[in-house]
C-alpha cells in the first residue's frame, strides 16, 4: 500500500536557527502535490550559501546564493523519485526579515515553488509564471499562509 504523503529525506549540511521538521516538509509537499503526492519520494538538503552559490553558478549561471534549487528527477529514474531541493536557510532567513514574513510561511511557500518545479511547473514564460503562481497561492491559502505575491502593506491596507 503507497502512503498518502510523500517520503522525504532530509540532509542537513550546516547548522541553522529554527528548521522545519520532516514533518512540515511532508505536509507542504503533499500540499503541493495534491493526489500526485502518492508514492513520490523527494529528497531535502539544506545547505550554506557558498554550496548554494557554487550550485547556482553551475546550474543556472547565477553566481550568487539563492533560496532553493530543484533538480528534477530524470525520466528514466525511478517511477516514484521525483527529484532533489537544495535549499538554503541563510537566504531564506534573509529574505523573510526583508520581506517581513515569518519564517514558516517563508520556508512553506519555498518547499511548494520548489516542489512545483518538481512537479513540472515553470515561471520562465508569463503565461507559466500566472499559472506557478495562482497554485502557489492556492496552496499556500489552504495551509493558512497568505500570498506571498502581496506587498505587506498592501495585505495591511486590503485591497486597493
């Protein structure tokens, strides 16, 4: 019988502040995945910000760190894999404070983009972007967190 969740793995490869539990990974993966979520295995590492900064300049030619990598499982892998995040919680961390978010909502709306690019999504198009970011929105919105598209202000004055 497949679980409901998905199996993740998580590495740990520097020392944080607070970190989610396995647990948080499973919940916004699944969140993410929705009935896809089923038999899928994703693995976490969590690293610092020259290892993310290294891999981003080797994968994306970005020569700085960033927030999270997704590395897609190839097709012929492994039916149920369906690939790697690389995250790093030194920009995450960084980027909360700047964006004034917690941390948590942080960490859940990275671990869904990344799983979403997992899954398949992309935002390199704007037609792809709309898409990424309304299932973001509705995912993140079913696990209480607010949009992170929205300005702070904008969410403290309401509409406009």
């Amino acid at each position: 019988m497949t679980q409901r969740w998905p199996a993740i793995s998580v590495v740990r490869a520097v020392r944080s502040g607070w970190l989610p539990t396995a647990r948080d990974f499973r919940l916004w993966a699944a969140a993410a995945l929705g009935a896809r979520a089923r038999g899928r295995e994703i693995s976490v590492s969590l690293v610092g910000a020259a290892r993310s900064r290294a891999l981003n300049a080797h994968y994306r030619g970005r020569d700085h760190a960033t927030n999270v990598l997704s590395f897609p499982a190839p097709a012929a892998g492994s039916a149920g894999l369906l690939g790697d995040l690389v995250i790093c919680p030194a920009v995450l961390r960084a980027e909360a404070r700047a964006q004034h978010k917690s941390a948590r909502a942080h960490w859940a709306h990275l671990v869904v983009h990344g799983v979403l690019h997992l899954a398949g999504y992309d935002h390199e198009r704007a037609d792809q972007a709309r898409r990424m970011e309304r299932r973001e929105v509705r995912v993140l919105a079913g696990l209480g967190v607010a949009n992170p598209y929205r300005e702070p202000a904008r969410r403290a004055r309401g509409p406009a």
